[in-house]
C-alpha cells in the first residue's frame, strides 16, 4: 500500500532523450501506486520526443519557466507565500542568498533560482503535493531545495555525477544534503563523493539507489555474429568519441565489414562527422540521431560489441541496456562504471584516452565468440540481479515512505 502521498519530480528538463532513467524510474513509481507529478524548469526541444511515451510525459509535465512569463501569476505565488508566512519566506530568501556562487552574475541567477521556486512551490501546494525530488542535484535542485523552504514540503533529490563534483562549492553540495530529507546516490562511488563534501552527521542518509532498466525490454536476439559496433549516448567531449575513432583508423585495414551506429546527438555532432570523414571512415561511421527506447532495444538485437569510452560518467544506464540485451560491453575504468562491469566478465574495461587499448578490446571480443557470449550471459544476469528499475523503484518507495513517517532508521538493504 502507498503510504507515500502525491510526490513532484523535478528535473531541469522533462522529458529528455538522454535520461530516459528518469521516466523509467517515474513510470515504476506509478506502477507501485505513487502519484507522481513531473515537473521541469523548461521544455524540452521536440527533438528529444522521440517516441509516444515522451510525447505523453511531455504534455502533462508542469513547466515552471512557462509559469513565470506570466508576471501577474508569478506574483500573485510569492505574495501568496509570503502572507502564508512571513517567517518561512524570508527564510527561504535569506537561503539563497546564503548559497549563492560568488560573483554578480552568480547572485542574479539565485534570485531567478528563487522566482521559479516561488512558482513551484504555489503549484505544488495547490497540487497537494507531500513531497519534492530532484534528479541530477546542480541548477533545478537549488530551485528544489529555496521550494522546500519556502513551502515547508520536504524534498530528496538523486545524486549522479560526475560533473557536480567539478564544482560541488559552486552548487553548494553541502547545504543540499543538510537541507534534503534524503539523498539517493547511484554509485557506491558517488556516496563517497557526498560524503566527502557534507559533514558526517548527513552521512546516515546517503543511501545507494541504483538507476535501473526493465530487463524484458532488452531480451537477448539469436543472430549471426558479425562486426557491428554501437554507440548510445550524448554527442559531447565528455563521451570520448574522438577516442573511438582512432581506435576504429587503426582497425578498419583488418575489419572491412566493421561498421559503428552512433545513437545520439549533441554540440560535437557536426565535429564528429567531420572528423570521421577527414579520416576515412565516412563508410563505417553512421550518426543516427537520437532513437525512441524501442529504437535502441531493436538496434542492440543487432549488434556485436557495445562502446561507450566516456572520460567520466556516473553508471551509464546505456550500458546496463546493452547488458540486458546479452551484448558484451566495451567501456572505460571511471567512477562508478567498476562497480556495474567486472573487467573479463561482464565486458572489457580500458583506460579512458587510450585508443590503442580500446582497439586491442574490440579486436579481443570480436575474434572470441565464445568469450562474447559468455560476457553478454554475465552481463544480463548482473543487471537483473542489481539494476532492474522494479526493484530500485520500489527501494525508493520504501525510502519516501521511511522518511514520511520519520522511521528511516528501520531501513535496511544490502547494496553491492
């Protein structure tokens, strides 16, 4: 039984086709019989609509900045609260401009920071709203923590990395978990990292909940092993794609069928495909865009070897896919990654930058096809076992619940 209440979602953008985990995460909640309410801080662009089930969160997402273009109801929101009560609203105020970043520029973004949580806040109390979480932790979870605090109605948010802990001072880490009821940390690797930014005694709340996938959407397809290679994932420095590349100059001599699927978009898309071009490889490169989840479920039934050589990451969910399809992985030793993927059982683990190792993981998996089977078995067993959405999303219910009724102590669960 939900014992929960009416919860928001809030991200910074709503749906997006490179976090889809988010809508998993939020569609398992309701399957367990939360409301959940989603709201974002802006609209997404039409192109991360890629399939209906984005269509549909997209139309009944809130959007706070939307909200805010009508002057007139922005202010009716924050008079609203402010007679509701003085006190908790300049509270409220005086937060935000306790956690600003330093610098001009840095305290007129608070106070945008502030006018959305305004905004939110009234929505989610006429909403009957019980309570707030937050997904990613920078920009909307600052807009999350000043809407508790304004409204009174309590708020966790999911902590990912890495690039909050580039700058956990600027985003003000700290006051985030000391303010949340909760915090839900993706990695054994990321709790470290909360825990070396807040003061032990916030310690007990960090809590592991991993991102999860629905494994029967990913069953394995008995086919010919061929040479095809697939990369999902934002087209951005951070992916490494430039790193792939090399790696596929150096095999394309050897490998005249090799061909690489690159799902996704981004900044260093038009970069990419210029650069593969310039090196000769414009008849193995296919950019592709972004593809609905049923998309990317097809296209992995067609593949050989999964890449994803990122230089940081959190736990990539496009590997657990590739993981539940039975395909064997191929990525980098960074962050959380260990702790999803054993190197030689699940897949291949090599140093980020290193085309050379890269190549040499390729070819080791692509010649082995007894290793590769084996590798995709391991793989989809481990994401059974320890990221299905059903089960994380029903810890988390727990967690809501615990908190709710201040018994988070009674929690316990053994996480590897």
């Amino acid at each position: 039984m939900n014992k929960t209440g009416p919860i928001a979602y809030l991200t910074g953008e709503y749906p997006r086709a490179t976090d889809t985990f988010i809508q998993r995460e939020v569609a398992a909640l309701r399957a367990l019989g939360v409301t959940v309410e989603t709201c974002s801080i802006r609209r997404t662009d039409p192109s991360h609509h890629v399939g209906p089930e984005q269509r549909e969160e997209a139309s009944r997402t809130f959007h706070i900045l939307d909200a805010t273009k009508n002057p007139v109801r922005l202010l009716k929101a924050h008079v609203g609260l402010l007679k509701q009560s003085p006190r908790q609203y300049f509270g409220a105020l005086k937060k935000a401009w306790h956690t600003r970043a330093p610098g001009a520029k840095a305290a007129l973004y608070q106070m945008i920071y502030f006018a959305e949580a305004g905004m939110l806040a009234q929505h989610m109390q006429a909403r009957g709203i019980t309570h707030l979480h937050n997904h990613i932790a920078t920009a909307s979870c600052t807009v999350a923590m000043l809407a508790s605090a304004l409204s009174g109605i309590p708020f966790s948010f999911t902590l990912h990395g890495p690039d909050i802990f580039f700058e956990p001072h600027r985003w003000r880490l700290d006051e985030k978990i000391a303010s949340a009821r909760f915090v839900a940390c993706i990695s054994h690797f990321c709790r470290a990292q909360a825990m070396n930014f807040s003061a032990p005694a916030q310690w007990n709340k960090l809590h592991i909940v991993h991102c999860g996938i629905e494994p029967k959407r990913y069953s394995p397809q008995p086919r010919e092993r061929g040479e095809h290679l697939l990369f999902v994932g934002r087209l951005a420095g951070v992916k490494g794609v430039p790193v792939l590349l090399e790696a596929l100059k150096s095999l394309a001599p050897t490998h005249p069928d090799l061909k690489l699927t690159l799902i996704g978009d981004g900044p260093e898309r038009s970069a990419l495909e210029t650069r593969a071009t310039q090196m000769g490889l414009s008849d193995v490169t296919h950019f592709v865009g972004y593809k609905s989840q049923t998309e990317v479920a097809e296209m992995l039934g067609q593949t050989d070897v999964f890449v994803l050589p990122s230089f940081a990451e959190g736990v990539p969910v496009v590997l657990m896919e590739a993981m539940a399809a039975a395909v064997p992985v191929i990525t980098t030793h960074v962050a959380g990654i260990p702790e999803l993927i054993d190197d030689g059982v699940h897949g291949i683990l090599t140093h980020p930058g290193d085309s050379r190792s890269l190549a040499q993981a390729i070819e080791t998996v692509l010649a082995d096809t007894d290793l590769a089977k084996v590798m995709g078995k391991e793989g989809r067993a481990k994401v059974n076992a320890s990221f299905n959405i059903e089960t994380e999303a029903a810890w988390l219910a727990q967690l809501l619940s615990a908190y709710k009724e201040n018994k988070p102590k009674l929690l316990v669960r053994d996480v590897t």
